[in-house]
C-alpha cells in the first residue's frame, strides 16, 4: 500500500494527459471576413468560438458574446470585418501541445473562458500558427472518460 489517496491518484493521472492528446479541430478565419459570415460559420460549425488569423498567424479570437455586444451597438455585419470586434493579441490566452491538460483547465477556469487555442510558434513568421482547440467541452468529455474507466 502506498498510501495514497484515491484523490491524488486521480490528480497523477491527469497531469500525464498532455493538451496534444485530446485538442479538437479549430474553426479559423481570416480577419477579414465579415462579421455576418463569422456568424454563420458559427452556426453551422456548431462551435462558441472562432479563431481569427491574419496571414495565416493567430491574430485574435470572437465569441457569442463579442457577436451579441456589437449586434446591441446596431452596426451593419455585412461591412464591418471580424477584425474590428473580436479579442486581439497579445490579449489571448493560449495552450501549447505539450501542456498538461490540467494546466489548460486552470486558464480556462482563471480567465473565464470556453477555449483555448493550441498554438505553435513560428520564430520566422513572429507568430503563432493554430493547431487545434481546447474547450470546457474537450475537459468534460475526459472528465466522463475517466469515470468511465475504473
Ligand atoms: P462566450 O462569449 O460564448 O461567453 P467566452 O466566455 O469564451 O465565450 O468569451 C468571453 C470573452 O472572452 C469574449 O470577449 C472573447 O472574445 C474572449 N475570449 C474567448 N476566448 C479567449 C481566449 N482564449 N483568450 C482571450 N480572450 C478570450
């Protein structure tokens, strides 16, 4: 008997699980593209965030709540690009491959938010390139998968 708790065994097990193991596919778009298209794309991607790239690089990130604060503000969706709304960097909070899942969890829960980009940076490019997502979703998706396992 080792002596510990079942708590602490669960608490190992999870730092293991690394962000690259269960990010999902991002939706991305250009920071051009208008703030009406972004709302569609939202809808039929079924997902609460975008993410947004400028030259390929990740530039920022819209949310349902970014869409509903500036549809109040009475502004046409169709002219306006995504650009103008949406969180920009260096303002977003970020998860890398190698991250522990629970790290990811932690800035989730800290900053109130719902995903988190996975990057990875290019050093040519001074920038981050988007490799994937991770959502409240992906943590209670694994959160039923370990239950599920003992
Ligand atoms: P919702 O708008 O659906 O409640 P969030 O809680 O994720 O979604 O977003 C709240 C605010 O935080 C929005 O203004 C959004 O642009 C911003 N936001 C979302 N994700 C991030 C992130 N990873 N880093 C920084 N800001 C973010």
């Amino acid at each position: 008997y080792t002596g510990k708790t079942s708590l602490s065994y669960i608490s190992e097990k999870i730092k293991k699980i690394k962000v690259s193991d269960i990010k999902s596919v991002p939706v991305v778009v250009d920071e051009a593209i208008s703030i009406y298209d972004a709302i569609v794309l939202m809808f039929i991607e079924d997902v609460g965030s975008i993410y947004v790239t400028s030259k390929g690089l990740l530039s920022g990130v819209v949310s349902r709540k970014d869409f509903l604060r500036n549809a109040i503000g009475g502004i046409d969706l169709n002219k306006m690009p995504i650009g103008m709304i949406m969180t920009r960097m260096p303002n977003i909070v970020y998860v890398e491959p190698e991250d522990s899942i629970l790290d990811a969890a932690i800035k989730l829960i800290d900053h109130e938010i719902d995903s988190l980009p996975v990057i990875e940076e290019d050093k040519e490019a001074k920038g981050y390139k988007v490799l994937g997502r991770i959502t409240k979703t992906t943590i209670t998706g694994l959160f039923v998968e370990l239950g599920k396992n003992d």
